[in-house]
C-alpha cells in the first residue's frame, strides 16, 4: 500500500479487486487516506472510531459502516484493543454487464448499518460472515464466491437507500428546536443545488435571519452551509463523471459550481486531486 497524497494505491495484492484484513487485538489507527475501492468495516469487539469526510463514527460491537470509494476516511481507535474487519472490493469492472452508472449513484453516501436496521443488518452481516468462513476454508472458487457475497450486499445497499435527512443522528438538544424547518433547507438544496443558492435565500426559505440559520444549520448537520452544499455538489458530480457522456466541465456546471477553477479547487480540497484524474482512476476515462 502507498498513500500519495491522501490516495492510497496499490491495496489489492494482485489483479483480482477484494481484500479483507481482519484486525485483532491492538489499537490500529491510520491517517487519512481514499481509494477506488469501496470499503465496509464490521467490528467485532469493542468501540471503534472512523472519520469520514470530516465526520466522526463512533461504531460499537456487531456495527458495519459502508464506505463509497473516493470518500477520505481515517481510523481512529481510542480503545486499547478490539477486532474489526475491512473489506475493500473494487467494482468498476462490473461495468461491462452492469450499469455501473445507475448502480454508483445509488451508493454514493456513507452508511452505518446497525441491529436497529432490522433484515437490513441481518442480511448484511450474514453475507460478511460467509466470507470470514470462507476466508478460513479456501478453495479454487474463493474469487468468484467473494464476488458473489460482494454483489449481493451491493444489492441489499441498493434497494434500501435511506432518506437523506438521518434525524437519529442529530443532536439531542437540538431536534426539538426548528428541525422541520433545517429538514425542508436541506430538501431546498436538493432541489436547487444546480442554481446559485446563497445564504440569505435558504435561509429565507427556512424562515430564519441568517446569523441564526449558519448557528442552527451548523448545530444539526456539524457542517456549515457551504461545506454542506458543496459536498453534495461533488457527490453528484461524482456521479456524472462516471457517465462517458459527461465532460469533467460539463459534470461541474451540471451540479452548480459556476467556473471550472472553482469546482477544480474543490474538489481537490475533498479529495486530494483532480477531477481529470479521480475520474481516470475511477472509469479509465480522459
């Protein structure tokens, strides 16, 4: 493994695109880092603490977080030992019999799977089993099993998108005072994210002064208005990029940013390169 910048290259030990490191017993931590490959964490013992996109997870015992490729995450243990598991699996070579276009859109955000997510988890975590026993057994199929196991939780991820807004992760103090209200900005956004949204006008819409929406806004999502709207600017123009038909430029003015150098400047700033290269890595596309 080697981290340029914040990417992190070569995690698969050979061509074939699955890895699964089990973790035991020891305090692992690990900087910030993103890759190509999608990421699932599931522990086994003790808390575990991962940082996605300037966003901290606090994962408990049995807890499984999804991880898109391209997102910057970091590990951050702050117990003195546990177990996880980390699988990576790379699947833009489904592409040739997938609509991998469809298919990444609908995996594009970060999901922390728990026993209170019912047949969700429980599925999930049975198909993460499978390959813990599998791993353990081998075979001359152990590829084409993985795959298998990989593609049915990709499924079960796609067929139960939550909704955007995840009011139980919300501060407590907070969810009583104007949540409808941050609940219908954020719906604003998604509309209107392609138009030149300001401040003032989501603020508006929301029926608040400024200063006390950046104050509420900020409470309730641990973003500001602009990291917030731009983050979901690039999350869509992430998936644009991966349609041949988009242009970087054209995927950049598509979601709203108003001059390439902006989009340019950041996203680099999510991500540590260029779109031009993110999407190369991504697709193989110039």
């Amino acid at each position: 493994m080697i981290i340029d910048g914040f990417h992190e290259k070569k995690i698969f030990d050979h061509s074939y695109p699955f890895r699964m490191l089990v973790n035991q017993n020891v305090n692992f931590s690990y900087p910030p880092h993103w890759h190509n490959a999608l990421e699932l964490i599931y522990v086994l013992k003790n808390d575990f603490f991962v940082m996605v996109n300037s966003k901290k997870y606090k994962l408990k015992e049995k807890d499984i977080l999804y991880i898109p490729g391209g997102d910057i995450h970091e590990f951050c243990s702050e117990t003195e030992t546990g177990a996880r598991v980390f699988i990576n699996f790379e699947f833009s070579n489904l592409n040739s019999y997938v609509n991998l276009e469809r298919l990444y859109a609908q995996l594009l955000d970060v999901r922390l799977i728990t026993t209170e997510d019912g047949d969700l988890y429980s599925q999930i975590e049975t198909e993460i089993q499978k390959i813990l026993k599998e791993q353990q057994t081998g075979g001359i199929a152990d590829e084409l099993y993985y795959t298998a196991r990989m593609l049915d939780i990709l499924v079960l991820l796609c067929r139960c998108v939550p909704a955007s807004v995840n009011l139980g992760n919300m501060k407590n103090g907070n969810r009583n005072v104007g949540l409808d209200k941050i609940g219908k900005s954020l719906a604003y956004i998604e509309k209107n994210y392609t138009e030149d949204i300001r401040l003032k006008d989501i603020a508006h819409a929301a029926g608040f002064s400024e200063y006390y929406f950046s104050r509420l806004f900020k409470e309730i999502t641990e973003k500001n208005f602009h990291q917030y709207l731009n983050e979901y600017r690039i999350k869509k123009a992430e998936a644009l990029m991966m349609d041949p038909d988009y242009t970087v430029s054209e995927a950049a003015y598509a979601v709203g940013f108003s001059s390439i150098s902006t989009f340019d400047r950041v996203f680099r700033g999510m991500k540590g390169c260029s779109p031009r290269n993110f999407r190369k890595l991504h697709t193989g596309i110039e």
